[in-house]
C-alpha cells in the first residue's frame, strides 16, 4: 500500500472518528435500563383492568432498582434508554475506529518467527 493511499484511508477514518465524537455531543439525555408498561388483572370477573403503570428498572452494583413513573415520564425515559443505546454503539465504533487509527500511526513491536526449538519445547 502507497503512502498516499494510506494516508487518504487515514483522513477518512479520523474524519469518521470526528463525526462519532460530534455526535455525541448531540445525543441528549441518558439513561440505562428500561421502561415498563404493566397492566394489572381484575382480581375478580367483571372487575376493570388497572393500569397502565409505568415503572423504571436498571441495575445497579449488581442490585436491580424500579421505581414507579408517569406516563409522561415514560415517554421522556424511554428516549433517553435510546439514547444510552445508541450512545453505546457510537463508542464502540470509536474504539474500532481509534484502533485502527492508532495501528496505522504509530510503528509497532517487530514479529519474530518462530525457531523449531521454539516448537519443540512447547
């Protein structure tokens, strides 16, 4: 591979690494977890349904936490779950990315080959 060549791979992939970053920026708010809608049973026949309730759950130092919200909350806590979602497929491009960025700016360890002793001995 030229140098040219390689250094216009390069540019694309820090121009892809700035716009991740940029994005970031414009993801909002976040939340981890997820948001549940629960419809209790009659408890007994003819009775009404009850609900919806709406509740939030997530973890936490391996202990799960829900607690009851709105409906209006509901609606804003599930685009900030999306958003956590997204924000975390967005930094795992960014490692892949950065990775290779890294790789190719930078000179690594030389490779031996191994020896037949080498074999041997294993």
């Amino acid at each position: 591979m030229g140098k040219k060549h390689k250094s216009a791979e390069l540019e694309k992939m820090e121009s892809k690494l700035r716009r991740l970053a940029q994005s970031l920026a414009e993801t909002g708010p976040i939340l981890q977890g997820s948001v549940n809608q629960i419809w209790n049973k009659p408890l007994r026949p003819g009775a009404k349904t009850g609900g919806p309730y709406y509740s939030w759950t997530w973890k936490r130092k391996a202990k799960t936490h829900t607690v009851a919200i709105s409906q209006e909350q509901a609606r804003a806590f599930r685009t900030a779950v999306e958003n956590n979602r997204k924000l975390k497929n967005i930094v795992e491009q960014m490692r892949q990315l950065s990775l290779q960025i890294l790789n190719a700016k930078t000179k690594g360890v030389k490779k031996r080959k191994p020896t037949k002793n080498q074999h041997d001995e294993a």
